[in-house]
C-alpha cells in the first residue's frame, strides 16, 4: 500500500511538472506566434502602430522600420497585397519609392501611405506588407479600420445646370440626387432657393431613405410669374439630412412670350404713329 502511495506521489509530480514546462513554453514562445512581422535572414520590418481607424475619405499613415542586420548591404524592394481600388505608397525621406538600398546593420524609416477605394464598406481590412531582397522575404501586416461616411450629391442627368422659360408659364426639371457616401442616408429633403414671386415643387419631396451608391430621380416644377423680365435668373436647389447636404446652383434664362412680343411691338408702332401725327399736325404752325 505505501508502495502504491510512492507511485501514485511520484506519477503526480511528474504531471505537475511535465504542465509547469508546457506553461513555460507557451509564454516563451506565444509572442512570437501573435507578432505582426516576419525576420528571415537578418531583416526586421515592423511598425510601432499597426492598426489605424479613419474614414473611407481619408489617407491612412503608418509609420514602419526595416533593419538590416545582415553582413552586407542589400536593395529591398516594397509591395503591398492591398484589396482593389486600394492605393498604397511607401516613402523613405519624403519620397516615394518601390525599393531602395539599406546597408549592413542599418534600419530605414518608411512611410507607408494606404489610400481606401471610394467603394470600400465599412469594416477592417488586412494588408500584408513586403520587404524582398533576393530569394529573402519580411512581412509586416497591418490593419486599416474604415468608418462610414456621410455625402450626397445633387446633379442632372447630363450634367447641365442651366435651362429656358417662358415668362409667365412653366417647366420641368430633372435632378438627381446621389449617396456617394459608404453609410444609408435617411429622410433627405429638397428645397429651392429662387427669385421673388418664383414657385418650386419637388416630386418627390423627400426621400425617406437611399442607399450607397444609388440614386433618385427628382423632378422639380418651377413656376415663373408674369411679367417676368427677360435675363439670367439662379435658383438654388438644395438637398440635406442632419448628416450631409448638397446644392446645385441652376440658371434659368427667361425670355419674353409670343403674344407679349407681338403686344410690345404694336404698342411700339401706336407710339411712333403718334408722334408722326403730332409731327404732322403741329410742325406746320
């Protein structure tokens, strides 16, 4: 029995200390396992920061180091595996390059610049990042977490901003508004901005939500009074929500109607058959 108790201590210590050496060994060697950047053959490409948030507008700046601790100088040549429509540049002393020489035991400052596509979701993307000298190869991945982004747009079909009108009568006009934002955009309203007496209606009037990336046709009437003078006239036509608000700024060129130019040239021609008559009366006395 006190045999059977020597084992059973002796088996327990064992265990015990085969668990201490497995516990060592994680700690050991779990940094490692969790580290974002690769060495092989004497270079170390790392960066202090390697996970940055900012919106799908903005330029996002990592700050990176490459150390050479090889015995001789090497020339490493920069990549990046970005996603499509991703702009990535690497800069060293403010310029930007796609390789550059490093000598034996220095380490280089690199600028890495990453520029999201318009298109890109909110979420965060991976980039693995490359040092390549040779058959050699460093790997620094980082992080790029892209918020949304409210904007609208407020265009035509075409593009044109500038229209004809009769005075006294009215027309229709086409307008688009555009989520070019990555975020829904919700309860957008339309409005005008024009001259006295003029009248604007929208069809629709607001639009109760538009997604990225798509549009909504609007058509806007717009009622000119009588007696309009002939000319140039700018009216504002704006769209926003309490995140985000676009204008377009339409000319409308009004010019004088049919009849009205019929009743201008015969008031006209009864003016100067008066003033004939006048002449002819009275210049003979």
């Amino acid at each position: 029995m006190l045999a059977q108790q020597r084992l059973l201590s002796k088996s327990g210590r064992r265990s015990m200390f085969r668990c201490l050496l497995f516990l060592a060994a994680t700690f050991i060697y779990a940094p490692a396992s969790f580290s974002q950047t690769t060495a092989t053959h004497g270079a170390a490409f790392t960066a202090r920061l390697m996970n940055l948030e900012a919106a799908v507008t903005e330029t996002f700046r990592y700050n990176a180091t490459l150390h050479n601790s090889s015995g001789q100088a090497r020339v490493y040549e920069l990549t990046a595996e970005a996603p499509i429509g991703w702009n990535v540049a690497f800069k060293v002393e403010g310029s930007q390059v796609a390789s550059f020489r490093l000598d034996s035991n220095k380490t280089q400052d690199i600028s890495v610049e990453v520029l999201p596509s318009p298109a890109a979701r909110p979420g965060k993307y991976t980039i693995p990042l490359k040092a390549v000298t040779g058959t050699d190869t460093s790997v620094l991945t980082i992080e790029a977490v892209v918020k949304g982004a409210y904007a609208v747009e407020l265009t035509t079909p075409t593009g044109r901003l500038s229209d004809e009108v009769t005075e006294g009568s009215s027309t229709s006009l086409h307008l688009v508004v555009r989520n070019s934002g990555t975020i829904a955009l919700d309860n957008l309203e339309l409005s005008a901005q024009s001259p006295s007496q003029w009248e604007a209606s929208f069809e629709p009037s607001k639009i109760n939500r538009l997604e990225p990336g798509k549009d909504k046709d609007v058509t806007v009437t717009l009622k000119v009074p009588d007696k309009t003078i002939a000319g140039d006239y700018v009216t504002n036509f704006n769209v926003k929500n309490a995140s985000a608000n676009a204008s377009a700024s339409f000319r409308m060129t009004v010019k004088t109607s049919f009849l009205s130019g019929w009743i201008g040239l015969l008031v006209i021609l009864l003016a100067i058959g008066m003033i004939y008559y006048l002449i002819r009366k009275y210049g003979r006395r």
